[in-house]
C-alpha cells in the first residue's frame, strides 16, 4: 500500500482517537483496560493545533498517527505511535517513527522518551530506541511499561 505522511487535519480529532482505541484493543485488552486508557487514547483539538500530530495516509484512508510533546530541554515525548489494526505491518508505523523522529529533531530535540505498550516494544527496539527501565502507566494503577529512548541524532 502506497502510503505518505502529513500534518493532521483540523477536525481529524475524533477519527484519530477512534483509531487509536481500535489499535489498542487490536490485543486483546479487556473492556475495563479500555475505559481506564480512555483519556490516553483521546486525541485533543488542540494537540492537532499544536502543529505535533502526523498522520499516515494510504488508499484505504488514514493507516496510522504519531504525535509528540515536549519534556524540556533537548528531550521530547512519544505522546502516541498507532496503526489501524488493518495497517499493521505495512510499513506505516515505521514511516510515522521516522517522520516524528524527524519532528523532534527540527524543534531541537536530541533524545525522543518513549512509554511503550509491551506489545509495540520490540518495534521501537528495531527502530533503534534502547531499553531504560520501567515506568507506571498513568492509566492502569499497579501497571509498569517499558521506558525506552531514542537517540535523535543517529539517523
């Protein structure tokens, strides 16, 4: 599937959100994990406003969105990194990786945080990104996720 990155859409919030919740019940999360993550999953207005949300486009619509936030100084957020369910695999996630890592460096950045969910670990891994320990997910109480960095200047 023939697929470009661009800026996300005014408007585009509600679908984006609705993607993200659809790839992350994709495995297997039960309906309570999907309540609890509501609000992770959500993507505001104005977050799109911001200028620091992607979106990948393919022929059957959009198969994918990144976004990022700042962390201070030279370090910035992987806010969200999803595929549609029925996109996996194609590529988009690694074309939205290098675009939103291609973000953070034209705001200055150096090093891109990335909070995990076990499942996409071993993508930002062949991404290049390295394991720095474990954090509490803010969603799920009693839940640690993977840490993990990646140094934005290694190309």
């Amino acid at each position: 599937m023939p697929q470009t990155i661009r800026p996300a859409r005014a408007g585009e919030a509600p679908a984006l959100s609705a993607l993200c919740k659809r790839a992350k019940a994709h495995w297997g999360y039960d309906a309570e994990f999907m309540r609890l993550s509501d609000a992770s999953l959500t993507i505001a207005p104005a977050l799109i406003e911001s200028g620091r949300v992607l979106v990948a486009d393919d022929t059957d619509g959009i198969a994918g969105m990144a976004s990022l936030a700042p962390l201070g100084g030279e370090v910035w957020d992987l806010l969200h990194l999803f595929v549609e369910p029925r996109a996996i695999g194609s590529g988009a996630g690694r074309l939205l990786f290098v675009a939103i890592a291609a973000m953070a460096r034209g705001f200055g950045g150096r090093m891109l945080s990335i909070q995990s969910d076990p499942h996409a670990e071993g993508f930002y891994l062949r991404m290049g990104a390295r394991r720095t320990g474990e954090a509490p997910s803010e969603s799920i109480p009693g839940r640690l996720l993977p840490m993990l960095e990646f140094d934005l200047r290694q190309e």
